[in-house]
C-alpha cells in the first residue's frame, strides 16, 4: 500500500495499513467530507495528533483508490498502573464511510489496529465507545470495563452540604503545586491517566476548541482542582459539565466542596443544564445525590479495556480508577 507503513491488507479492492505519523492530512480530508457538523479543523488535528505530550497517535486506515473510506485512531497516554506508568492507548475517531458499511471493512481495519494495541509492551488500552460501537469493541475481545453513567441537575434552590464554600482561583497554567494534588489524589487508586501539568496543559489549556474553566479550589489546608466547561447544548441552552475533579483529600467534605463551586459557577454563568459524568459508587457520586443530582437512566458510557499487562479482575473495578470524561470530552 503506497504512502502506509506496517501491515497492508488487499481485499475487495480496499487496501488497509497504517499511515505513517505524519500523514494525518488524509484522516482530515474524511473526516471534513462525512462529518462537516464536528467542524474538524487542520489547528484540531495537530493538537490531538501530534502535540500530545504523550506522543504521536497512531492511525489505521482502510483506502479505496488512495481515498481514506474508514480510520481507526489511538492516542497515547501515560496510564498509572499502580506504582508504575507506561504508555497505553484511548483509541477513539473509529469510523467508516456509510457507503461502504456491510462489507466488512471495520471487521478487517479493528483486527489490524487490535493486532498493534494487543500487545505486552502496552499494558492497558482504553476506550470509551457510544452504545453502538460498545459492543463491537467487546467482540473484538475488549473487556467492558467500568460503567460511567451520567448524573445531571439544575435546580438552584437545592444546596449542597458546605459550610464555607471554597475558594476559587482560575489556574492560568498547570505546574507542580497542581501534579502535588494529584499525587495526592491518585493515592487511592490503582488506575488513571497520569495527570502531569504537561497533560492537564495539553487537554484543557491548549485544546483549540477551548471552552474549559480549570480552577484551584481551596479551603484552609486543603486544595482541589476542578475543571469545568461552558458550551452550548443542541437546543441553544447553556450548559455546564464538570469535566475534572482532583483533590490532596478525596473525602466527603471535598466532593462536597466541588459540587457546591459547580453549582455557583452555573448560576454566575447562567447555565440552564449541569452534567457529570463519573463511576458508580464514587465519593464524587455520592456529593452529587446529596445535591439533587439525577441520573440519567437510560444513557450510559463505558470505559473498555484491553488490559495486556494488567490483572483483568483488577481494571474492572470501578473503585480503583479516577475516570473522568474530560479524557475523552464526550458530554
């Protein structure tokens, strides 16, 4: 296959391979021609492809006649396991050009991208697929790992349990004082992506599409970082989503803490809607039931996992991950 590196498959008149690192313009053009509404641009593509911290992504790609037709897409990430970190991939932008859906192209084009990601030198690849993608990962041999379902609310006169509301500082740039709360965070979990000032920069400073509000909440000798997101949902109404939420003490009285700034950060924003996507049994689930958060049972995402490395048993309980959906930015 011209123009791709390892593998290339023939069939059907479809060729399959994996562009090479730099060749990401084709995966633009496609993505232009079949979803205009995403407003893909070249700025988008350079910051998740190419300017994240943990490395390039890596893409496969189905082609008939040169034309990209179908791509499947892994973005590195730096992914604690425990006491150790190794680059793991969020494989994501897995779509096929709907003339050629039937014909078995995803079934050929996930099976090459499997066979690179399946691998013990990665220990653990994730993704977070909608529902009707969820259960081809499974049968492709991904582990349905942990179910993030979503809580949302907006009613003010419901007030959450703080006696002194938290102070809130915008965090102009990510550094030490903000990886020391996460270290201090991931202590009580066995699984995260690594929230470095280098990672927590690239994903909500330096993103294009913008729209995120990171803030240092504090009170007394406590400090919490939380991340929030102002945007417009599809019937023109303000919305606010709770993207991130680390804490030097994930207790109570911190979760408490963030949902209450969160609920005064709509209201100074004039948000109609608030969501928050976060495992079950969470110590976050449990601030926002106490404020008069709702789930939403009938909308789910899941956290898939292909764990090469890792205890199967292990990743698969929700209690040992942070999860946070700005890792994905699906709201």
């Amino acid at each position: 296959m011209s123009g791709a590196s390892g593998t290339s498959l023939e069939g059907c008149g479809i060729a399959y391979g994996e562009l090479p690192g730099g060749d990401h313009g084709l995966l633009l053009e496609m993505y232009r021609r079949l979803y205009p509404q995403l407003g893909w641009t070249r700025e988008f593509m350079r910051w998740q492809y190419h300017d994240n911290p943990a490395g390039t992504a890596r893409a496969w790609v189905a082609r008939d006649a040169g034309t990209v037709i179908a791509s499947y897409v892994g973005i590195p990430h730096a992914i604690r396991c425990d006491d150790d970190t190794a680059i793991g991939y969020r494989v994501q932008d897995v779509l096929v050009d709907p003339a050629y859906r039937g014909r078995g192209v995803y079934r050929r084009l996930s099976g090459l991208g499997a066979a690179a990601l399946m691998r013990p030198e990665l220990p653990l690849n994730f993704t977070f697929p909608n529902e009707l993608s969820h259960r081809m990962f499974v049968a492709d041999g991904w582990l349905e790992g942990n179910r993030v379902p979503l809580w949302v609310g907006r009613d003010s006169e419901v007030e959450t349990p703080v006696t002194a509301p938290w102070t809130a500082d915008p965090i102009i740039d990510f550094d030490e004082r903000h990886e020391a709360i996460w270290r201090a965070h991931r202590a009580g979990t066995r699984f995260a992506v690594e929230r470095t000032a280098a990672y927590l920069r690239w994903r909500y400073r330096e993103n294009p599409r913008g729209g995120y509000h990171p803030m240092l909440l504090g009170r007394g000798d406590r400090s919490a970082v939380a991340v929030l997101k102002l945007f417009d949902g599809d019937d023109g109404e303000r919305r606010a989503h709770l993207c991130d939420w680390i804490t030097d003490a994930p207790d109570d009285e911190s979760a408490a803490g963030a949902v209450d700034y969160f609920l005064r950060f709509a209201d100074a924003h004039g948000c109609a809607k608030l969501s928050v996507w976060t495992v079950d049994g969470s110590v976050l689930s449990r601030a926002l039931a106490a404020a008069g958060f709702t789930l939403v049972a009938d909308l789910t995402r899941w956290q898939v996992l292909n764990p090469n490395g890792v205890d199967a048993g292990a990743v698969c309980t929700p209690a040992d991950w942070h999860v946070a959906m700005g890792d994905t930015d699906v709201y």
